[in-house]
C-alpha cells in the first residue's frame, strides 16, 4: 500500500511569490490535513479536507488556501510569500478524519523564502 | 487552548536505559495519540490511547492516561539509538460535528550509543 506522497520535497522562493504544494492520501482515506511545522511554534493545524470539502481550519491568514479534488489528493497554496511562511509543510491523511483515526503522514514539503 | 505540552522539551539517555516523557492538557478528549519524528521528516503514529482506557502497551512502547489529571506518559523501555527522534503527543477533541487534533511541541529524545 503507497503511503502519503508529497510534492515537491524541496523548494526555494522569493518573497511575494505564490507555492502550490500537492499530497496525495493513502489510496481510501478521504480526510487530509495539513500542518505547518516551525522550530518556533512547532506543529500548526492549517486546515482539513473531507469529501472535497473544508471541514476545518486553523489560524492562518487567507493567504493560505487549499482544495481537494474527487480523488481525495489535496492542494495547499500560498500567495504572497512571507519570510515567516518559511517552514515544513506537513500533509496527513486519514480514513474519516484527524483525532477519530490515526494520522498518516506525508515526508513534507520544505519551503524556504528568500 | 487545547494544545498539548510535552515535558521535557529535551531529553538525553544512555543506550539501555528507560525514557519517559509527559504530555499534560487543558480540556476534556476523546483519545491522545503519540507520534514520533525522525529529524526533518513526517510523524509515524506511535499509540492512540482512547479517554476511557488507562493503559496500553506496544512492544517497549507504554503509554498510561489520566483524564483527572488531564495528563500522559509515554515510556520507552531499554532505549536503543534507533529511537533518537522528537515525540509528540495529540490531543484530539470532537467539536461543531468534527474531531480536531492537536499537537503540543514535542520532547527531542537523545539515546547515547
């Protein structure tokens, strides 16, 4: 069984810029979260998927978005850039939905903002 | 907040020796899960612990619950090298028809060869 793929592993921008990061889940699973993950703040709910809709969010600004599509695999994005947006960027999926199933998840996305 | 705390934040042990580490949070759940992170990379689920059960156990893995106490512990018996990583506790809650889980910001565990 594939686990949680993310893409890409790496990636380097400049401020103002705009990321698109992708996750496809564990074939089934039809929850996606994602996390970002700072040394200063650690692990920060963003927002979680289910059945293409968003049934929750965290406290991020609207500069940061995502959707997922009929195939479960989810995107987030990130527009206008911010030194501070510089983090890894965790993406897990679940059969139904964090903290009512486990978390499996994705080796991230590590975004650096120049 | 619902967020978990680890402590310690830092921990460092010999090769042998049992590690222990504590989550406390600050309002009712419906389970805590641990997880655990090898540097820079994703977060393996270790143990999920429903609110209604005290103890559980997998392989050198412990891990107890007290909801009076709104607390957890994680132990680890006769550490190895390979277990060198950050451990995080989460907290998950249902609220406004969904679960929402969150994590505290981990305990960095050193084994010592």
């Amino acid at each position: 069984k594939a686990g949680v793929t993310q893409t890409p592993r790496y990636l380097i921008k400049t401020r103002g810029q705009q990321v698109t990061l992708s996750c496809s889940p564990i074939s089934g699973h039809r929850s996606v979260s994602w996390y970002q993950q700072t040394p200063g703040q650690g692990l920060q709910f963003l927002f979680e998927y289910f059945s293409e809709t968003q049934r929750n969010k965290g406290n991020f600004p609207g500069r940061f978005s995502g959707r997922q599509f009929s195939n479960s695999r989810s995107e987030m994005n990130v527009s206008t850039l911010e030194l501070g947006d510089s983090a890894l960027y965790l993406c897990a999926s679940s059969l139904i939905g964090a903290g009512a199933n486990v978390l499996t998840f994705g080796a991230g996305s590590r975004l650096t903002v120049l | 907040s619902q967020q978990g705390e680890e402590d310690p934040q830092a921990l460092s042990i010999q090769e042998g020796e049992n590690a222990t580490m504590n989550c406390s949070y600050k309002t009712s759940i419906n389970n805590l899960q641990w997880y655990r992170q090898n540097s820079g990379r994703g977060l393996v689920h270790l143990i999920l612990i429903r609110s209604n059960e005290r103890e559980k156990h997998s392989g050198r893995l412990r891990v107890t619950l007290d909801t009076s106490k709104k607390s957890s512990s994680l132990l680890i018996t006769a550490s190895r090298a390979a277990d060198t990583a950050s451990y995080f506790c989460a907290t998950a809650y249902s609220g406004a028809g969904s679960y929402q889980l969150t994590f505290g910001k981990g305990t960095k565990l050193s084994v010592i060869p």
